[in-house]
C-alpha cells in the first residue's frame, strides 16, 4: 500500500485539495516534496505563503512572510549574492548565536552545512517563498540599505513644488529614477504583507505611510516631507492622473505584474487635504478570489439557501456591509453559481472588478452618461435573465431595481446598512415605497471581516463562558475549539492572518412581508425574523471562534459588541 506524505495530507485537509488530486500532483512531481509545493502555486490551487506553510508544517518548522524592507542590510550581507541566489536563501537575523536563514528548501544539507561555513556560524533553517527571497535579493542590490539608500540619492531641497510640473520634470528632479524605485519599493511590501491599501499622507514635518493589512492600518514609513510631492505625483503618473491638478480630488488606476507573473491592479484615488494631498492605493488581487460561496466563509446551509433564493425567476438579492467587507465578492459568488449558458447575465458597476465569462459587464462612466440608473434603463431592454447593479446609490436606481424585480428578473445588488434589516430601511429612506419592496425582497445579506488566527502559532484557549452567557450564547459554552493569538514570524508577531467572513442572512418569507407592507417599524421585523430562524452577525462570529478560525473579542469588535 502507497504511503502518503505529510506534506500531502496536509495539502488535502488545510489546503483543501481533494485527496485523489492531493496525490496524483505529488506522484507527477516526481515524489518530491518541494515539487509538489510549487506545483500547488503555479498551478493555482493554493497561494504562494500558504503552500509553503503547509511546507513547513510538515517538517515541523517556522514559517516566515519577512518584509524586505525590515531586513538588516548587515545581517543581509552576511552571505555573499552569488551564495543567496544559489542557495535561494535569505539571511533574516541573529538569534543566540545562530544565523537564522529563510530556505526554499530547508531539506537539503549540504546547503545548510555550505551556508554555515560561509557564514562561520550554526544555521537555524526557516522556511520563506522564493517571492521572499527574490525580494531580499532585489532589496541587496539596492545597496543594502533600503529607502535610505534611495534618499541618498535625491536632492531634496529641489524635491517640493518643482517637481509637480511634469513627468519629465520629476525623473529630472529625483535624478536616476530614485522616485520611481522608491514607489515600487512600497508597492512591493505591500504585495508582500498582502495589504488592502497603502496611504500616503503629509502633516507639517513629514510624510507618512501606512497600509491597511487584515483591516488594521500599520505605519511603515515616516519619509521626508519634501519627498511629498514627488510620490504623488508619481503615482499620479502610474495612474494616467492630471499631476498639476491638486485642487481637485481624482480617481485612477493602473496594473502592476508581479515576479511570479500575476497581474494586480491598483486603484488610486486623491484627495486635497490642508497639508497637501492624500494618495490612497486599493490593491486588487484578483489570484486569490474565491467564486464558490463556500470556499468564501459561508457554511453549507447559508451557501446552499442564498444559492435557492437566487435561483428564483424573479426578485431582489442584496449584499450589505460597509466598504471593504466583501459584498461585491459575495455577489460574484452569487453570479457564478447563476452563471449558466442559457441565462442572460448583465451587470452594471463601477469599477468592473473582476471579469466573468458569459457575463456581460457594463463601467460606469458619468462623462459617457453612463450612470447607474441610465444603464439598468438599457439593460432592461436587453433581455436579461439576472442584472447585477454595483450598488443602489439613490432613489432613481433604486426605484428602477424594484420595477425590475417585479417584472420577472432576479437583480442583485449592494447597500452601505449596518445590517440585513437595515437595507429595508435605507431603501425606503431613498423613497422606495414599502408595498414595492414587499413583494420584491428574496434575500439580504449583511456581512463583515474579521481576522483569522495564524495556523502556526494559535494556542488552545477557555471558553469565554462570562461573555457567553452576558449574550445568551450559552450554547456555544461546551466542546468547541476556542483558540487564542499568539503571534510568530509567520503572521509578523500580529497573531492573525488572512481574514474570514461572518455573514447574517435574512431571508425573506410571507410574515415579513405582510409587516412590511403594513409599514412596521424595524425593531418589530427583526422580532419577525429572529423568530423564523434568522441568525445575526454576532452568532455567526462566535461560531467562527467556537471553530478557531478566530476570537471572540475579535467577532465582538468587528460587529462594535462590547464584552
């Protein structure tokens, strides 16, 4: 009988690969296990950090994500470039006397005993991704000092005002591309943190950067404030912006591949502020999407009723949260379980996020006359069997979305409510009628994000059972798997990484119908929901907790509860 690898178990059970598929890719590679790791990232089935996690895990080492522009450019001199390339290795620090080194492969000892005598000292072996330590290489060859390195080479007594004039004035100015390497540097931590949105802000004294990585902002970097303007108007550039427009906010964006061949894209909006302006990039990896509203965060039941309640031949569909909860992704879940060759899908958004075959996808553009409301007009002359509107801004769209769903097509969309019951009340707050919505509503969905624990360095933790009982969730006090953060090289000391949805879905039945027609106050159709079964966001957040996907006090701040 085969004996099956760890690696390749832990491939199937955290990875999620079916366990036929888990075994066939690692027979095709060879039986080799840091094969096997790479054919699971190029071939799409798993992100890069997360393959060589389960690398790790199987040989019972660290993991590390470092950031290129944390490292030590002494402790990354220890190791000569030629060695580092060779050995695809990555210097990372002094740890009691031992040189602690990030591998691609950590099996192999006569790398391990090569580095030691390179380096005059014992090796503590760390796994890290070759996108790591490319980075590590790329930050050597910028004379291993980083931003610093960059800053010697700017003149920043004529980096302020000057500089704003044009393309060809800032490459002038910032002299040898220093700007544009700068830029990049940024971009590519960023990319490296698996950050949502890097800022670029200007006080008095300094400029300062910041990125949102799992819904937290971390400062990164306080720069000189003459570097201001360049930076902006270097991503005014990337972006196709109007750099000597300052006065006036602008939204742009632009695409960057990355080493290993993905495309992200980068949506770029300005903002005049007192001190200068404000640049805030959101970073769109369209690799790591997951379609199947499973795979999301739903649990079967959810995923399987959303599923029946869009498949209805006609009605309303919404998605609620506030920005960068993931209702559009959500809603993409939605339209690719719907996504059949005989079915007409049309969608109207701004931006397009993410491109759908079958589907046809229509950009919002003000200038073209292109609003929400003049293209759900024409769409509804296109035969549509489901129209998805990116969000229902107003009363106008809003009305027009309503008349769709009572004339025989399913409309998906989204809304910026606190909760499912609140979209009934941001509607009608529009002035849409309450007899309109009635009959129309099928499903609404109010979700968040909350961060997920490290798989590497989570602890088994009590029950919270003071907590549970204050919110009458007695029923979660006994079994479970309640864990708690710890913090590791993996997840940068933080505790958590990735993030995970919580989700409460009302779907709508007859009773609520009736009392909405009848014009019944929220509180008393949430009365009538809870008593048809309908689960809020915080029991569904202490049940992702109950499962150690993350912590009770983690689901209570996400969904502003106070323990």
């Amino acid at each position: 009988m085969e004996t099956i690898p760890l690696v390749v178990e832990l491939a199937a059970s955290i990875g999620g690969i079916p366990p036929e598929k888990a075994q066939e890719l690692w027979r095709t590679a060879g039986a080799n296990d840091i094969d096997f790791i790479e054919r699971l990232h190029v071939l799409g089935l798993v992100p890069e950090s997360d393959a060589y996690r389960l690398l790790a895990k199987s040989l019972e080492l660290p993991f590390e994500n470092p950031d290129a522009l944390d490292l030590d450019p002494v402790v990354l001199s220890v190791l000569p470039k030629e060695a580092m390339q060779q050995f695809q290795a990555l210097p990372l620090r002094w740890q009691e006397g031992h040189l602690v080194v990030g591998l691609q492969n950590p099996t192999d000892l006569h790398t391990i005993d090569a580095i030691q005598e390179l380096a005059r000292a014992p090796v503590m072996p760390t796994v890290v991704t070759p996108t790591a330590i490319a980075a590590g290489l790329r930050q050597r060859d910028s004379k291993g000092e980083g931003i610093e390195a960059l800053l010697a080479r700017l003149d920043l007594d004529r980096l302020d005002e000057s500089a704003l004039a044009t393309p060809q004035k800032l490459r002038e100015v910032a002299g040898d591309n220093a700007i544009v390497d700068l830029v990049n540097l940024l971009i590519d931590a960023a990319l490296r943190r698996r950050a949502s949105d890097i800022h670029i802000e200007v006080g008095r004294t300094r400029c300062k950067v910041r990125m949102r990585v799992d819904g937290c902002l971390e400062a990164t970097q306080m720069l000189p404030k003459p570097l201001h303007s360049a930076l902006i108007s270097r991503i005014k550039v990337l972006a196709d912006l109007d750099i000597a427009e300052r006065r006036k906010p602008q939204d742009g964006q632009f695409r960057r591949k990355t080493g290993s061949g993905r495309v992200v894209e980068f949506r770029v909006s300005t903002l005049p502020a007192v001190h200068g302006e404000k640049a805030v990039l959101r970073v769109l990896d369209r690799t790591n999407v997951k379609l199947d509203l499973a795979e999301q965060g739903m649990s079967k039941d959810q995923a399987d009723r959303l599923r029946a309640a869009a498949s209805s031949p006609n009605g309303l569909v919404l998605v609620t949260g506030p920005t960068g909860s993931g209702k559009t992704t959500t809603l993409y879940g939605v339209l690719h379980y719907l996504n059949q060759e005989d079915s007409n899908l049309i969608t109207v958004e701004d931006p397009v996020e993410y491109e759908l075959e079958n589907v046809t996808q229509v950009q919002v553009d003000p200038k073209a006359g292109r609003t929400f409301a003049t293209v759900l007009r024409s769409m509804l002359r296109q035969d549509p069997d489901v129209v998805m509107v990116g969000e229902i801004r107003d009363q106008e769209t809003g009305e027009i979305a309503v008349h769709a769903a009572l004339t025989g097509h399913m409309v998906l969309s989204t809304l910026h409510t606190n909760s499912a019951i609140g979209a009934v009340t941001r509607l009608i707050d529009m002035g849409v009628e309450p007899y309109l919505l009635a009959p129309t509503i099928t499903a609404v969905v109010a979700q968040r994000l909350v961060r997920r624990l490290c798989p590497d360095c989570s602890k088994p933790g009590p029950a919270p059972t003071e907590v549970l009982t204050r919110f009458g969730l007695t029923q979660f006090a006994k079994g479970g798997n309640w864990r708690r953060a710890e913090g590791c090289g993996s997840c940068r000391s933080r505790g958590f990484i990735g993030r995970v949805p919580i989700y409460e879905i009302l779907f709508w039945n007859d009773e609520l119908a009736r009392l909405l027609a009848k014009g019944t106050a929220e509180e008393e159709l949430l009365v009538a929901a809870r008593a048809s079964g309908f689960r809020d966001l915080l029991m569904d957040g202490v049940e992702k907790a109950w499962a150690g996907l993350t912590t009770i006090q983690e689901a209570m701040t996400v969904v502003r509860s106070k323990a």
